[in-house]
C-alpha cells in the first residue's frame, strides 16, 4: 500500500510538530504545484530518525567529501 509516489529530488520541505505528525513538500513534476503529505506516528522520534539518516545517506552520495568533513567536526567536537 503505497501513499505517495514521488522522488527524492520531489521533496521540497518538512516539518513536524514534535508529537506525533509530519509534514512533507513535494513538488509535482508535471504541474510544478506544492503538495502536502501529511502522516501521524505513535513514534515520531523513530520515524524522525529515519528520515534523518536518509537524508544523511542522500547527501554522502551526492557529497562525499561531506563524511570527511562530520567526521572533523566531530574529532574536534571531543577533543575540546
């Protein structure tokens, strides 16, 4: 049961209200408009999380300098 179909490059924005709902900007291809997705979780953290690691995953993709460079922010994150 699929709710949504669209891309990666689609999502536009997110936000969320610290509880239990997310919402996610995606752009349709054909008409340019704005839609809105908006989904309730009992574990909103989790789902959160996911997202996050997606996103993170996304942009070493793209980036790969971007692992180096968390990896020195967090060297001197604990070093100081």
């Amino acid at each position: 049961n699929v709710l949504w179909r669209f891309k990666f490059s689609q999502l536009k924005g997110s936000s969320d209200d610290g509880k239990t709902r997310v919402k996610l900007l995606f752009q349709n291809l054909d008409t340019k408009q704005i839609e809105m997705k908006e989904l309730e979780f009992q574990d909103l953290r989790a789902v959160l999380h996911c997202i996050h690691s997606f996103i993170a995953a996304k942009v070493a993709s793209v980036d790969p300098g971007f692992m180096d460079s968390q990896s020195l922010a967090r060297k001197y994150m604990y070093s100081s």
